[in-house]
RNA sequence: GGAGAGGUGGCAGAGUGGUCGAAUGCGCUCGACUUGAAAUCGAGUGUACCGAAAGGUACCGAGGGUUCGAAUCCCUCCCUCUCCGCCA
C-alpha cells in the first residue's frame, strides 16, 4: 500500500512514478481523501462537544439528580448525536472507498528500476556458467526423458486431479526431496531461519501480502471456510508478524521456507503446456527478510546472491536480469529474476524471482519496528526471493545433466542427499 | 459436531453505566541512595489520526444497538480454553 500522506504532498511525484508501471488515475483518490479529512474534523469535534456534555451530565447527577440544567444539556447531546449519525456514515464510506483504491495501487518502481514497458525491455545485468552449457546435440525435453525413465508422471496425475498436475516416482520423488532438503540446508547455513507455515490461508494474509484483491483468479479458494491455497511462501511469512511492532534489534530477520504452491494459471492457457514449468502444483524454497528501511536495497544484492548460490552449487548455467518498471510485480519496487538455461527451451527461464517490496507489503500487514528510546514506529521493508522453484530446478538438471546414453549424472553437490551418482 | 468458560495495556490482573486510556503488581527506562550490586525510594513507560502548539479524537476480540454518557447492558460474528463426541 502506498502512503497516503506522501502522496498527498507529491502528487505529481506518485503520478509518474505510477505511470511507468501502468494506467492509475490518482485525482479521484485524492478528492476523496480530502472530503475524509474534512468530514473527519467536524466529526471529532462534535464528538468532543458529546464527551463534554456527557461530563457534564454525570457531574450533575452525582450532585443533584434534579438539576435544572440537566434536560436541556440531554437535548443538546440527543442533537448532538443526531449530527453525528448523519456523518459518520459518510466518513465510513469515504474510508471504505479509498481502502479500496489503495488496495488496487502498485508499489512504486525504485529510480534504479530500469524504465521499460515490458518483458522485452528488462535487462540483463550478469550471465554465470557459460562453461556449463550442455554440449549433447540430442537433449530430449524434461517431460519426454522423465516419462520414458519413469520418474514423472503426467497422464495419470491427470486422471487424480487434472491437467497441470504431475507425480514424481521412485528416483524422481527422491530427486525432488533431495533438492528441498538441499536448499534448505544451504540456506539455513547462510542464515536463514526455517518455517514450515500453513499451507492454508485466510484472505486478509492474501490481501497484506498483495495478492488479494488483484489477483484472486490467480489462487485456489477454500470457500466454505475463507481459506486458501498458498500461491507462494511468501504470503505465511509475510503474515507471520502481520499486526506486530517488532523491536529494533531483532532486525534483520531472515527466513526460508519450503512449501507446495498452487497457481490457477489462469490465462495462461496455452503456455508452457507439457512439463514441469507451469503447473498448478509446485515445491519452492523461498527466502524472506525483514529489514530495516535504509538497508533494504543492500539486503536485495544479498538475497539474490543467497539465491543463485544454489544455482551454481548445483552448475546450472544462468542470467540474472533487473526486471523493467512495466514489467515488476505488483508489490515490488525491485525485481532481479534469475534464469536458468533449459535446453528444451533454448533459452533462459525464470527459476527465481527476488524482490524489494519496501514498506509496500509492511503497510498492508501493519508490520513496525520501535527503535528504543525514539519515539513512535516505522514500517519495516520486505524482501522476498524462490531459493528455489524446484520442479523448475528438477527440470534443468533432467535437461542440462542429461548425457547422450540417456542417463542423467547428479550434480556433485546433490550427491550426498540422494546417495547415487546418476539417475 | 455438542456442552460450558473466557477474550482488558509487554505480561499478570482489577474494573458490571458517569471525570476510565483504564487500579494494582511484574517487567522495562531514567534518577537517588551504594565502592559496586541487590534491596529500597522517586519519576516515567501503548498505538494511530487531526493540530505549528496547546490540545482534541479513536481504540478494553470485531461489528451493530440502547443511553446525555458503554470496558461495563443487549444483539450478531470471530477467536481461545476445558469436557464430551468423531477422526488422521
């Protein structure tokens, strides 16, 4: 959530930082902030006026139950009261409707969000593992060795819930539990504290996070009990000190946690129709840090070294790229999105994403720290980065490990989890 | 799912219609005493909004109602705990 005061100073300023996101008209926004403050003043000042008279009265009372004043100050409190039922649920629906727009308004873009529209004008700011692209002329695509090894399965996975879904078997189930138990150990070595959140949540921790009320075509819902299926870790992490004013020095914190996600995928119907990069169902190690605002940007650079760490542990060739203003999410203010090289693609393919929602997603969830002997609170920032997507982690090694007899060789790193040198 | 109890400040806990943002204790901060510490004593100690300030307003799980006035009474909802039932 943007800050409303701010934007109140700047308007231009918010105006066009917006635009290089997308189309928002903030005039009706402000018009209506006004008109709150304005009905907000009268309101607490007849409200004063109440409090007094309600004084007044029971100062009578105690004194003479049968003072003359006594009629006339309970008139004024009923006329009182009369003004202010008509007010209050004006200010309550100019409240609600800019919550509303408030919650529809991205985060700004950074100043060092390279300006662009789209995908196409993100840019590439480091490539890693040049000497590690496969040389093998005959890679077959993930899905196709997968199948053929026996260690996915599509069809079936089908027939149990529906397109989109996979199940992994024998040593492809264990590659997948390798790879979670990998990461996390990794992480967890650079500082990361682990969590094991509810899958399952409630759509208040949807909307603090920023999916909510944008993307609910996105998510899966429970509905007879407002729950849904996490899309991201992300979204528990972030609520896991939603309301709560954390102390200065228990900054930073670092998280990692492994859990399924779940993605409608709508609209995106036709892409990414076979294999494992887009399912609805997918493992991710994902890494998150509360830090204090004048660090955050720093703390950015870190994660996504924490990140592609795990890349080249594991010699998969990549490329990092600073996502362009029209491309970001919507809570970021900035994005580095790691590709990992995949073969059947012949090209690069987002594996993680690591972003900067600055106070963004910290407003939203109403998470503050209290510096000790500084009066008031401030909004930590956010960072969040996938430490990794592992079906898509799974599907570069498959691919990239893939040697011309058929076999797949384990990344020397990943050895010890599985206890086998190839698959 | 059934029956009962309960949700108050960092914690514990009082408050059943009147000057209550809320007693008291603990904790914490500062000061005094002390060689130092403990103990003791004194002062302070929630968040947000409006305001240059003085000050004002809101918040006692959430929302509504009664009243001149609600932490306190009424209604609805949510959550927690205990017992019973069912179940991985």
């Amino acid at each position: 959530m943007i800050d409303l005061k701010q934007l109140r100073e700047n308007p231009a300023q918010f105006q066009t930082r917006l635009n290089l996101k997308g189309e928002y008209n903030l005039a009706p926004l402000l018009s209506l902030d006004q008109q709150q403050r304005e009905l907000e003043v009268k309101r607490s000042q007849l409200q004063a006026r109440s409090n007094e008279i309600g004084k007044l009265v029971g100062q009578k009372m105690k004194g003479n139950p049968q003072d003359p004043e006594i009629p006339g100050l309970r008139d004024e409190g009923n006329q009182v009261k009369a003004q202010l039922a008509e007010l209050e649920p004006k200010e309550r629906d100019l409240k609600a409707e800019i919550e509303t727009i408030l919650l529809t308004l991205p985060n700004l873009p950074d100043e060092s969000t390279p300006v662009g529209k789209d995908e196409d004008e993100n840019v590439e700011v480091d490539r890693w593992g040049d000497e590690y692209l496969p040389t093998n002329p005959n890679i077959l695509p993930h899905w196709e060795i997968g199948e053929k090894m026996g260690i996915l399965n599509f069809e079936r996975s089908t027939k149990v819930a529906q397109s989109r879904f996979v199940s992994l078997i024998g040593k492809g189930a264990a590659l997948e539990r390798a790879l979670i138990q990998f990461m996390l150990d990794r992480q967890i070595a650079a500082g990361y504290v682990e969590v094991l959140p509810p899958i399952l949540i409630n759509t208040q921790s949807l909307t603090a996070s920023g999916q909510l009320p944008k993307f609910a075509d996105e998510s899966f819902k429970c509905d007879r009990d407002d729950l849904w299926l996490t899309p991201t870790a992300e979204v528990p992490i972030t609520n896991f000190y939603r309301d709560e004013i954390l102390n200065a020095e228990e900054l930073p914190i670092y998280h990692c946690a492994y859990t399924p996600c779940f993605r409608r995928e709508a609209g995106s119907y036709g892409r990414d129709t076979r294999g494992l990069i887009r399912l609805h169902q997918f493992n991710k190690v994902e890494l998150f840090k509360f830090v204090r605002p004048e660090t955050s940007f720093d703390e950015l650079e870190t994660i996504r070294r924490d990140a592609e760490a795990i890349l080249q542990a594991l010699k998969l060739p990549y490329r990092v790229l600073a996502l362009c203003t029209g491309d970001l999410g919507f809570a970021s203010a900035k994005t580095y999105d790691l590709e990992v090289w995949l073969p059947s693609s012949g090209k690069y393919r987002e594996i993680s994403s690591c972003s900067n929602c600055t106070d963004f997603q910290a407003r939203r969830a109403n998470i503050r720290f209290k510096e000790a002997g500084k009066k008031g609170t401030q909004f930590v920032h956010t960072l969040n980065g996938s430490g990794l997507a592992i079906g898509r982690t799974m599907a570069a090694i498959l691919e990239n490990y893939q040697q011309p007899d058929g076999t797949i060789q384990i990344p020397e790193a990943l050895r010890p989890y599985l206890g086998r040198e190839t698959l």
